[in-house]
C-alpha cells in the first residue's frame, strides 16, 4: 500500500514537475497568436495570426535578429575551434599542472554573467580613457567567445572521455602518419561531441541577455531588444521569433541525436 | 615545424592549449584585474579616472550602502537553492530509476527551458502570475484568494522566477550522481532488512551528496548575481545586489563603486568554488553543464 503511493505520489509529481518545465515554453508560442488590446501582451484577448504574417512589421526587430544570428555564428565558430584544440590537449595528454589547467576553464562558467560582463566593461572603459573604447558588435563578439570557450572545451572533453586509444594506435599500426590518424580516425570520432558543443555554444550566444547588457553600448541583438521593449509592452512578433528558435533548436538537437543512433 | 614537435612531443598539449588559455587570461583574468583596479579610481566618466589606493575607502562605504541588497541577494540565492533542491531531487530520482525508455525524453524536457529566450521565459511567468492571470484569476473570481492578493512584485515572484531558470542546474548533477550509484547496494541493503525508507536514508542519499553539491552550487552562484528576475518580476523592494551593479555600471556611470561591489561579489564565489573544488573535484559540476 505505502509502495503503490510512494510509486503513484512520484509519477504524479513528475507529471506535474514538467508542466512546469514546459509551461512557459507554452506560453511563449501561444501569446505569439494573441490579439492584445494596447501594447502590452500580458492577457489573452483572442487568437489571430496576423503577427506571424506580419513577422518584421515591428521596427529594429530584424536588423536584432540578424545582428544576433551574425554574433552567434562568429563566436561559436571561433570558441569551438579554440575550445576543441584545448579538449584534445587535456584528454589525451599527461602532462604537469593539467588539474590546475581544468579549474581554470571552468572558472568562467563558475562566475556570474554579471561580473563576466561587467569586468569586460571596465576593460574597455580603461582601454581608452577618455574617451573609453567603443562598445558595439565586436565587443559583444569578443564576450561571447569568452564565455563560449569553457562551455566548449567542458562539452567536447565530457564525450572525448571515452574515446578508444587503441583506434589511433590500430591506424599508426597500418602505416598511417599522424596528420592522416587524425584526419581519417580521430576527427571522424569527436565530430559528435564537436557538434554537440557548436550547437550549445549557439544557443547561449544568441540568448545571451546578461553579458551582452554590459558590452554592447547602443548595438541592439534580439535578447536586447526584448529588454527594450519590456517596458513598453513586448509585441506578439518577438514571441513568434522565441517560437521560431525554440523549432530550430530542437529540430537541431533531434536530427543531431537521430544521426547519431544510425551510426552507432 | 611538425618535423620539430616529433621531437619534443611534450611541446603539442601547450600548443592546442595556447590558444584557449591566452584568450581566457585576455577576457577573463585581465579584466578582473582591471576591475578591481577599476573599483579603487575617482573621477567621471567624463574627465577621465584617477587610480589611488586611497580611494580603498569605496569598499566600506559600498558596502554600507548597499548590505540590505547584498543580504537580500544571499537570502533570495539560498531559498532559490533550497526550493530547487526540494523540487528537483524527486525528479532527478524518477528519471534515474523510474523512467525506462522515457529517460532520454525526460531528461530532454529538463533542459528544453535553455532553447526558448530567457527573457521570454521570464515575461512568461509574468503573464502567469499576474494579478488576474491563468493562476490567480480563476481563484479569486471563486473567493478563494482576496481580490487584493498579489504575487508579481513580492518576493516570492522573483524567488519562484529564479528557481524556475536555474532549476535544471539542480536537476542534472542529482541526477548524473543518483544513477552512477550501485542499485545492488541498495538490493545488499534490503538483504539486510532495511526497508525502503532506511535503505535509502543509508544508501541513495549520501551517495547521491556529491550531485546535491554541486546542483546547490550551480543554482547559488547564479542566483547571486540575478538582476533579471528582480527587475522584471520584483519591485523596488526586491532589488537585489545585481540591480545595483547593474544600474551603478549602466545608468549611473558609477565606476569604482560597481566594480567595488563586483569585486566582492566575485571574490566571495571564488571563494566558495575553491574550497568545493577542494573538497570535492569539479567533475559533478562540470556534468551539469555539459
């Protein structure tokens, strides 16, 4: 009896723990399709689907987007490229000071965004003072990759870590040279844990509200943008656009995890 | 130059790391120098800053200002872990043990929140919760809660909103170290005759610690520095350490002071993840981000 309850009473509260999970999720996409009177988006009024006809109606809303979607594809591409070399180096190499070289890296993701953010703000204010050195994209670029590196290098080394030696030692043994090994055996094998890391480093660039406050002076992303008109009344558009990543990144996280059953 | 590292292999982990590390010590260790550099300056932005250790006397005087905020930033960070701890070990337990062939989806759910807009998710719950929202709304027009009763800008808004974004944190180191536990120690324990409740007292529970740890950490640190939740789902009462560096950094222009309370910030966290790291390695913290 108390078994069927406790097993009951769990099941029942997982049920209700991803309701919670996914409700604002939810709500999200389906205040996209509300009708609001005024400006602020906060009670259902009624359905309609003329914000997602009319996606960019709202000024600035798609120069945000492309600013974003730019930040994150630069940025994911310069952390994965530093963030892999590195994994490499701390899985498969012995060498003196590697635990005082894993802390390190994950320092960052052990600091808030807030003092990330406001550290690379004094930064530029005490490079050129005065006056101080321009906050815009670049600076935002140069945040992202910062926090992006140590999500990397965390990521790709947790799926380097069961990776078989002997693979490498079986190519050395049939007269394959290093530069080869890596290409044909090694490459082929971390792709997995490279694409995983690429795709999380993405998502958190172009989410990425807290950092890019403190160092994108008057450059205006999507995160930004939401900020900006939070005040006034957040228009149904920018949930549909919240909508639109949220598709892409699952369908992302889907196909990757579908690619990965096959080959297995 | 690949002829040259055949011959000093111990050269080529320093050279994939280079780059990563001199990058982190440009953007990360720098700037933190330069910050705390930044909180001893006088001056304006417009006249440009003056650096003097004289100026040390920001830190007392900050942090005098500004303890009801800082207090109010420990008070909130903790409830927030407590409330993601109590909420997230049961869930983490399912998903371990209970969840057969849904364990993937399961576990995809948890951190499905991370792939929609974290402002957006955060307005959401101000929809929600709002004063004649889905949740109050029906309650009230039965008389079940006065008509005055209110959530959004109290506290319990901007805990409930902090707990909510940082709840996965919790959920997956639990879970990483619930399911690296032996289940035939727990199948030893019931040999033995302990029921479920002792078995699990003595047996899931304080292997499952290390996860518990390193979640609370997870959720804690995070929690500190939260200015989002407290602007967007707070009022004035609620504003928290972040708002003020925040608004000191961006509004203010209040340089030394912001960094000053950046510094402490930063340095108190430090603190705490070393003597976690110490303790107990930072593999459980690093399965909850990875």
């Amino acid at each position: 009896m108390l078994r069927w309850l406790g097993r009951n009473a769990l099941r029942a509260y997982t049920g209700l723990a991803l309701v919670y999970l996914l409700l604002p999720i939810f709500i999200v996409a389906l205040f996209s399709f509300n009708d609001p009177v005024g400006k602020t988006n906060y009670t259902w009024v009624g359905f309609t689907l003329s914000h997602w006809a009319n996606l960019f109606a709202i000024p600035g809303l798609l120069d945000s987007v492309v600013v974003s979607l730019r930040i994150a594809f630069i940025s994911t591409l310069a952390a994965t490229t530093l963030g892999t070399l590195a994994a490499l180096a701390l899985v498969r190499y012995q060498f003196r000071g590697r635990p005082a070289t894993s802390l390190f890296i994950f320092l960052p993701l052990a600091t808030p965004e807030i003092i990330l953010g406001a550290s690379l703000l004094t930064l530029f204010v005490a490079i050129g003072q005065p006056p101080f050195f321009p906050l815009n994209e670049f600076t935002i670029l140069i945040a992202h990759i910062t926090f992006n590196i140590s999500y990397v290098i965390v990521t790709v080394r947790a799926r380097l870590s069961g990776f078989d030696r002997r693979l490498e030692e079986a190519s050395a043994d049939l007269g394959a040279d290093g530069w080869q090994t890596f290409w044909r055996v090694t490459f082929p094998l971390i792709l997995p844990g490279i694409a995983a890391a690429s795709l999380l480093a993405f998502s958190l660039s172009i989410d990425d509200f807290v950092i890019t406050n403190f160092t994108a002076g008057r450059t205006t992303t999507f995160p930004m943008f939401v900020w900006g008109s939070a005040r006034v009344g957040v228009p149904p558009q920018v949930n549909a656009i919240g909508t639109i990543f949220f598709v892409v990144a699952v369908s992302a996280v889907a196909i990757g995890s579908f690619l990965q059953r096959r080959r297995a | 130059m690949i002829a040259f590292l055949r011959r000093r292999p111990g050269l080529l982990p320093l050279l994939l790391l280079a780059p990563a590390i001199a990058w982190l010590v440009a953007f990360y260790v720098y700037p933190a120098i330069q910050m705390l550099q930044a909180s001893l300056w006088s001056g304006t932005l417009e006249s440009g800053f003056a650096f003097s250790w004289a100026n040390a006397a920001t830190y007392p005087a900050a942090l005098d200002r500004y303890s009801d905020q800082f207090l109010r930033s420990i008070l909130y960070a903790a409830v927030s872990t407590v409330v993601c701890l109590v909420l997230a070990f049961p869930l983490a337990y399912t998903i371990a043990y209970r969840a057969g062939r849904f364990r993937t989806l399961l576990l995809f759910i948890v951190i499905a929140p991370f792939f929609t807009s974290f402002l957006l998710r955060v307005l959401a719950w101000k929809t929600v919760l709002g004063d004649d929202g889905f949740l109050l709304g029906p309650l009230k027009s039965i008389g079940l809660l006065p008509e005055e009763f209110r959530v959004l800008a109290t506290p319990i808004a901007v805990i409930f909103g902090i707990s909510y974004n940082f709840f996965p944190f919790m959920v997956l180191p639990i879970y990483v170290s619930l399911e690296k536990i032996d289940r035939r120690l727990v199948e030893a324990a019931k040999d033995l005759y302990a029921g479920p409740v002792r078995a699990f007292q003595r047996i899931t529970l304080p292997l499952a610690l290390p996860g518990v740890f390193a979640g609370s950490l997870l959720v804690f640190i995070p929690a500190m520095g939260d200015f989002v939740n407290a602007e967007l789902l707070g009022s004035v009462q609620t504003r928290l350490i972040g708002n003020v560096i925040q608004s000191r950094f961006l509004v203010n222009n209040d340089y030394p002071t912001a960094a000053a309370l950046s510094f402490m910030l930063m340095a108190g966290i430090l603190a705490a993840v070393f003597m976690y790291a110490r303790v107990l390695g930072t593999d459980e913290l690093e399965s909850g981000i990875g």
